[in-house]
C-alpha cells in the first residue's frame, strides 16, 4: 500500500529535482577568458617537450581510418607532437557548433577545429575566440596555396581566421542513362529547365526531390531560384542585407518556387523529410533531379549506384558569369589553443599538396589546395567539379553561410510557408523583410 | 572531541539534543555538497545569465534586467507560439496516455494469461530513447516510403494518406501520438503499483451490498488511486513542459515555426542563435511555469 507520507516524500523529491532539472536545461559554460594575445608565429616545440595535440573535426569512422595514415607520418617527422583526434561525426552542422561553442567557453578548447564558412564561423571571429591566422601565413608561405575565391570567402574584414581545407560546389544531378533513353538533353537556360521539369511531370516523374526537414536542403532551390531572378550583385546584395527582402525578384522567386510546387514539379510533401531521405526517389527514378554538392559521388558509391549511370551540371541562371552555389570548408585555431604553433604546423602539413597527393584519401579529393587532383578513373565525377570550382570566376554562398543562424531560421519559416502556401509570394517577401528588421534591431 | 564528552554528560539533555540535531546533517553533506555544486549553483548561475545579453562564447556580458522576459511573453511570436504547443502538449497529455494507461493497468491487473508478456509489451516504449523513437517513428511517417502511408494505401483509406509532419495542420498531432505510443507504460505501471495496493475485502464487501463494476470502479478504485494521480499527473505537467527530444529529431520545430515548444526554442536560441541569456530566461519560464501548475495541485492533494 501507498503510505501517504512516504508518497509524498517521494513525490516532492521527484518534483524538486524534475524542476530544478527544467531550469539547469540552459544553464551555459562560464564566461570564457578574454581572447588572448596574438601569438606570433613562433617556432613550434622542438625535439624534448612531448606535445599533445587535440584536433577538433567531424570526420567519421571511415573517414577516421584513411586519416590514421597522415596523421601517423605528421607524428614521424614530429616525433614529440602527438595528435589526438575529438570527432563529433554524424550531426553536420547541427550539434558539431555547440560542442565546439562549450569547450571554448568551458576554457578547455582544442588546439585546431574544423569549421565551416560564413556565418557559422562568424560568431567564434566575433566572440574573439580564434587567432587570426595573418602571421601564420606569411611564416608557411600559404598565400598562394588555395584556390583564391575559397580565399576570399573565409575572409572577416580582411583578416584570415582559417586556412583552407575544403572548395565545395553545388549543382542538379541526374542520372544520364535514364535521360539518355527519354531523350532528354542539359538545359542550358531558365526556360529550358523548366521545359524539362514538365517533360519529367508529363513522364510520370518528379523534376527534383528535396528533403526540407532543417531547412537548408529547400533553401538550395530558393537560392538558385534567387539567383535566376535577381541576377548576381542583387543576390549578393540581398546576402549582405544591403537591399530589401521585398524587393519584386524575391516575390518572383517564391512565385516561381509556389509554381514548381503547384506543376508536381518537386515530390510532394517534403517539408520535414530528411535530406538523406530525399536521396530515394531520386535512386528510384522517380525524381530527375537532386541539388548536391560535390560529394555526391562518394554518396552514390556509398549507395552503391553505378557512377557511371551520373553526371551533373550547374543549373542555369540566364546570367553571365554562370555562378554556382559553393562554400568553403576551414581549419580555425582558437585563441586559447595550448598549442597554436604546433597546430598551424599540422595544418601545413595537411594541407600541402605533396601530402595530400601522398595520401589520396577521400577526404582531400575536394581539397581548396592548388595542385591536388583525385584519381580521374576512380572519382571522374570529382574530377570535372574540381576543375569548375577551383576556376569558377564567382560563386555564390549558399543563404545558410550568409545569414547568422536566427536570422536564417526566420528565412526557413517564410520559405517553409510558401512551400505550404499558408502564404503568397508577396506575404512572404514581407515577413522576410520584417525579420531581417527585427534581427537588425536587436 | 565535544560530541563524545556531550555523551559522557547524561544529565545535561539540552546540549545531548544538539548533537543528534547535527548528526543527520553530517550524513546528508556529501550529497548537499553535491547537490549544491551541480544543481544549486548551476541554476543560480542560469538565473543570473537571464538577465544578460551575451553570446554565451566571449567575455562580453551585458547586464539587461528583466529584457529578455519582456521580450518573451510581449515580442516574440514563436514563443508565445511554443507556449501554447507547450499547454496543448500538457493538455493532451494529462488526458490521452494517462487514460490509456489506466485503462491498461485496470485491464492487466486481472488475472489474464499471458499478462506478464502484456505489461512488458506496453511498458517496452517507455523504456526506449526518445531520440530512436523519434526517428524510427519520423520514418514511419516518411509521405513516400513511411508505413502508415503504406497500411492507409494497401486498405483503401489512400485519400487519408499526406505527409504528417510535413503538413502545418498535423504536424503537432502527429508528433504527439508518437508521444503517446511511448508515454502510456509509465503510467500503467504506477496505476498498476497502486491497484495492487488496494485491500481486496473492500470489493468483495462492496459486491455482497450489491455493487456492479462501475460502482466498484468510481467508488473504491478510483479514491484509491488518488495518491498515484498525484505521481501521474505531476510528472506529465513537468514533462510536457520539459518536451524536447521528439520535437528535435522529429520536426526540428517545423514545418516553419508550427512545431517549436519552449525547451526547443531555448535550445535554439541558447545554443544555435548564440543567445545564452534569452536561452536561460524561457527555461525559468519554463520551471516557472511548471511549479506554478504542479504545486497548487499537489498541496490541495495533501490537503485531503
């Protein structure tokens, strides 16, 4: 039986704690120590000092396994540097940020990191937690060492945070064997995409599948849509937020995208399927089209699709210079590093083409480094994107790398209501300009 | 030292009552100690951080008074939006899986074959991670390949077919039933636990005056239960408004904004919008809330 007073003994223990739990959900690390001085790039710990190095990245298993090879042939020639690698595999953009954001602030960050561009690396540049990398460049002689617009995209106020790793571009894949027996052909305009899209609707097939669930998979779509309609330096513009979210090329852009919805262009209910997921219909022929990256490839191998059945193309804008959607991928050195000049000596050293020709691994076939090329018979389809990324003339940033994550999130509630229509164009355009008013507000 | 000369000391009570009043604390202290350092100190430290602006990465804090509650319940629309997910979640939750549950408990407190294999099957869910039951159900759902698209197409209901997360109208229904499916054991097994309790004499004298099973039920089952209704119903306000992990893996607060409740808002605005200050105030908004709701309800139950 229930004695009454132990019941609520019990009760109000279990209550307690599930209360206290509810307001310790958010409680943050402590503020961190100011960022320190600059180091300069000095000469790393020679010969006695054994030096642990803690390399922040978010590599998986497999990835983990080719890596062992450099990093063990680093440790040969740096036999007091010992690298130990903290991977947070498996979340993308999702998780890898706030494990990253606790151990800085709980004091305790690693010595390198993995980042990606744009606004996802801006709050580190801004809270003054990691080095500029300025000094860095001039001792390893890396100017000149990456492709020059991946460069210039890492760049915060002229100042380079990180140094290269990855060039990634974005364009429509297809499966060109099945085209090939529809007949169909690469569009080369606007209109012609379109055409396309409704030959595939009148052939019982989805032009392109997208997985909405975080947003960002949809947003490759609008931004290409963005890109048609407003042409590059508005594009530009609208990213830097010097123009208006309202502006009649963005109404048109949802316009268009509401359009492809409303043909059966796109497969239907989308909106928090996974990305990973929207792979399917696209196997399974009954979606034309997928907007991805470079990587693809290897997702098609790990798939097990015959990569000769695939090839991609940059969808077309109507615009000269044809830009693509493309980011970069960084290593950033964080202030507090115990070890930054053994650090910015390791991202020499992978970052060297004679190292990472050395070691083709999967991971350095989309290297920003000048000089490396994958094996053209084993990744051919990484091999024709490296020739376009590392010579593009302009890319554009995918929104994501542009806008700081809030203001970002109210761009995929806008773009989630005109893909649901609880929305017209115009709305949306609207909604879209009053939260970039609130973000700058604040 | 002065302990054991207070022992020796017979004929002086007062000051023998003082030790036995400093021994249970000597006992208690580690895990005060521990208490204090990992849950006191860090929900101090939240409480402060809720009046700051700051990004929860550099040194710069900005002390702001009570902004950022103000911005919650008069400025922003997602979280008065969450907070009315929150109240549906809590609603729907003291109703359905508390239902069922009892439900369950009374149908499996009899004897059944079999009803071993019975309460574990219904208590299974209970015991499984949230985030897999979240995927594996977000999957279910999936509007091309998911089953229950598929179970609706294969019976003839294929009009009812949609995508349910995707959908702005079902996308919070939908994410409850998972909710559900996984809430109901707990439940079971407390009203379970507290219908075994309950003297068997009083049914068999409640049959001789002549009760039927609804009598029996309203009139000595249910006033048994009361003291696991306070257990039940307390624990789903706390977790309702504590919700997070299935909305997380599930909807990511979409499609748009429709799905967002408080624990994820504070999660994205702590941890993704680098606002660690309006992060710290909707989880004293959501402790707040929470003992505000439980509270009064548990001391008119020991009241009675």
């Amino acid at each position: 039986m229930f004695d009454r007073k132990n019941l609520m003994k019990l009760l109000a223990l279990t209550m307690l704690v599930s209360l206290l739990a509810s307001a310790c959900v958010a409680t943050p690390p402590q503020a961190a120590a100011p960022a320190g001085e600059q180091p300069a790039a000095a000469q790393p710990a020679a010969g006695g000092e054994q030096i642990t190095l803690r390399w922040a990245n978010i590599i998986d298993a497999t990835g983990q396994e080719q890596w062992k090879a450099v990093v063990d042939a680093f440790q040969a020639k740096y036999p007091n540097i010992r690298v130990v690698s903290e991977s947070t595999a498996g979340s993308g953009a999702a998780i890898y940020p706030d494990v990253l954001k606790t151990s800085i602030a709980s004091g305790s960050p690693p010595d390198l990191f993995f980042m990606w561009g744009g606004s996802i690396a801006q709050p580190f540049i801004d809270a003054g937690q990691v080095m500029d990398l300025g000094p860095y460049y001039d001792k390893f002689g890396w100017h000149g060492k990456f492709a020059p617009w991946v460069v210039e995209r890492i760049k915060s106020d002229g100042k380079l945070y990180g140094v290269p790793y990855h060039a990634l571009g974005m364009g429509f894949w297809y499966n060109k064997t099945l085209w090939n027996e529809k007949g169909w052909s690469v569009p080369t305009t606007f209109a012609e995409q379109e055409e396309l899209c409704a030959k595939m609707k009148e052939a019982g097939m989805y032009c392109v599948s997208i997985g909405g669930k975080f947003g960002w998979h949809t947003m490759r779509v609008l931004d290409y849509f963005l890109e048609h309609h407003c042409g590059p330096e508005l594009h530009d513009k609208l990213n830097r937020l010097e123009e208006r979210w309202d502006h009649p090329c963005v109404i048109d852009s949802y316009a268009t995208f509401q359009k492809w919805i409303d043909n059966g262009w796109v497969v239907p209910d989308f909106l928090t399927v996974s990305p990973d997921d929207s792979r399917f219909p696209f196997f399974a022929g009954e979606a034309g089209l997928v907007l991805e990256g470079v990587w693809y490839e290897g997702v098609l191998k790990n798939n097990e699709q015959n990569i000769a059945d695939y090839d991609f193309y940059l969808p077309p804008t109507d615009h000269t210079p044809l830009r693509f959607s493309a980011f970069p991928e960084q290593w950033m050195i964080p202030s507090g590093a115990a070890h930054p000049d053994e650090a910015a000596l390791f991202i020499d050293f992978i970052t060297s083409p004679e190292v990472q020709t050395q070691f083709p691994i999967n991971d350095f076939a989309n290297s920003a480094t000048i000089g490396v090329n994958p094996d053209c018979n084993e990744w051919p389809l990484t091999c024709k994107w490296r020739e376009i990324i590392l010579s593009a003339e302009d890319t554009y940033p995918p929104t994501d790398q542009a806008f700081v994550k809030e203001l970002m999130d109210g761009f995929f509630e806008v773009q989630d209501a005109i893909v649901a229509k609880r929305m017209t164009p115009e709305e949306g355009a609207a909604l879209m300009q009053r939260r970039v008013e609130e973000w700058q507000a604040r | 030292m002065s302990t054991i000369t207070d022992e020796l000391l017979p004929n002086r009570p007062m000051r023998r009552r003082k030790r036995i009043r400093l021994t249970p604390y000597l006992f208690l202290a580690p895990a005060l100690i521990w208490y204090l350092i990992f849950l006191v100190y860090p929900m101090y430290q939240s409480l402060v951080i809720s009046f700051m602006r700051w990004d929860g990465l550099s040194a710069d804090i900005q002390f702001i008074g009570v902004e950022n509650y103000r911005r919650i319940f008069f400025e922003d629309d997602t979280a008065r939006l969450a907070l009315r997910n929150n109240v549906l979640w809590t609603l729907g939750t003291l109703l359905i899986p508390t239902t069922i549950g009892l439900m369950l408990a009374v149908a499996l407190d009899r004897k059944l074959r079999g009803r071993t294999v019975l309460r574990a099957i219904f208590y299974g869910p209970a015991v499984l991670p949230l985030v897999a039951v979240g995927m594996i159900w977000a999957w279910m759902y999936n509007p091309q390949f998911g089953f229950i698209n598929y179970v609706l197409k294969s019976i003839g209901l294929g009009f009812l077919a949609r995508g349910w997360l995707s959908v702005y109208e079902t996308a919070l229904p939908a994410t409850f039933l998972t909710a559900v499916w996984g809430g109901v054991g707990f439940p079971m097994v407390l009203y379970l636990a507290a219908l075994q309790a309950i003297p068997q004499e009083q049914y068999e004298a409640a049959k001789m005056d002549g009760a039927n099973s609804r009598q029996l039920f309203w009139n000595i089952t249910l006033p048994w239960l009361r003291e696991a209704n306070v257990i039940v119903f307390s624990l789903a306000v706390i977790n309702s408004f504590k919700t997070f992990d299935l909305i997380y893996t599930m909807t990511y607060g979409g499609p748009g904004r429709s799905t967002q409740v408080l624990g994820t808002w504070m999660y994205f605005h702590a941890f993704q919008y680098y606002n660690a200050g309006y992060g710290a105030a909707i989880a004293w908004v959501i402790a707040a809330i929470t003992l505000v709701m439980a509270i009064p309800y548990i001391q008119r139950m020991s009241r009675d």
